[in-house]
C-alpha cells in the first residue's frame, strides 16, 4: 500500500489508499450525496454487481427498505464507478452495500460496507480522493463470505418490511 499525505479543510492526516476503497461525498448546496467505488490499483474487473438496502428503527420497531440489486459492468485499472447517488435524509438509516467483482479468471470479490448514519463524522475525516479528484471520506471494504449476490438474493426479501417488536398496550 502506498501511504501518502493530504490535507483536509481542517487538519493535514495521514491516509493509507487501499487498492480498491469507497468515496462517500456530501453535497451541501445540492443537498445530496454520491457513493463511487474506487479502484487505485491496476486491477482490472469485468463486472461489477451491487446488492443494496437500507433500515432503521422506529421506537422499538425495525422498519427495512426494499432491496434493490444494480449491475455496473466493467471495473477498469485505476478507475471508479458511481454506485449511488441520494437525498442527505436517506442517511437516517443505516444504508448497506454487498459488491462482487469479478476479475477475467471469472474469481468473484466479494464486498460489503455500509454509509455512516447521517454522515458520521464526515466533516473530520474528508480527504482529496485519488482517482475521481474531489473531497470526501473514504470507506474501507469489508471481505464478505457467503455466497454470490445472484445466488443470495434467491432466498431474501426484496421488499419493504415493517417489524413489529414493541408491546401495544
């Protein structure tokens, strides 16, 4: 891993940038953010699948989006691709990603992360990003075990649900 030092707005810290990371960036004046996978490394990919949802609790109650699976296609040599995009008050829930990269040998990468509930300390931990040259946080990614995204979403609910735990008196 290469270690390099950028500055933020703030504090100048020290970054490791690993080969293949998240930029999570908060827009104040659109009032939005973007998600990219960013691949700083000359790894090559031939597709690239996500599997996303998100969920929240309600009083005692747990209330899950629906589930939605995104194909991207190719993850080129130091490159990225913008996996989401949403309003700010999307991150009053915990919003996770499962990813499965696939290389040329047809070997599968299996990721997961999740965005920091609104925002997190975002404001703190904002750095240059290599490859797409902007301002934001980096995300690191998590191995994940188990089976593929096509074979996982076989079996799971893809819509909304509601969970009801608390007693009604």
């Amino acid at each position: 891993m290469r270690r390099t030092k950028q500055k933020t707005h703030k504090a100048s810290v020290q970054v490791d940038n690993p080969p293949l990371f998240i930029g999570f960036i908060m827009e104040e004046k659109a009032f939005s953010f973007d998600v990219y996978l960013i691949n700083n490394s000359n790894w090559k990919y031939k597709s690239v699948t996500i599997f996303t949802g998100a969920f929240m609790t309600v009083d005692d109650d747990l209330l899950e989006t629906s589930k939605v699976v995104k194909v991207k296609g190719p993850l080129g040599a130091y490159s990225s691709i913008k996996i989401d995009r949403s309003d700010w008050n999307e991150l009053d829930f915990v919003i996770w990603y499962h990813l499965d990269l696939v290389r040329a040998d047809d070997t599968v990468e299996k990721y997961w992360f999740c965005l920091p509930k609104g925002g997190g300390d975002y404001d703190n931990k904002v750095i240059k990003l290599p490859i797409i040259n902007r301002k934001g946080m980096s995300i690191e990614l998590e191995a994940r075990n188990g089976e593929c995204i096509a074979e996982e979403t076989k079996t799971i609910e893809m819509k909304s649900k509601y969970h009801k735990f608390s007693k009604e008196y």
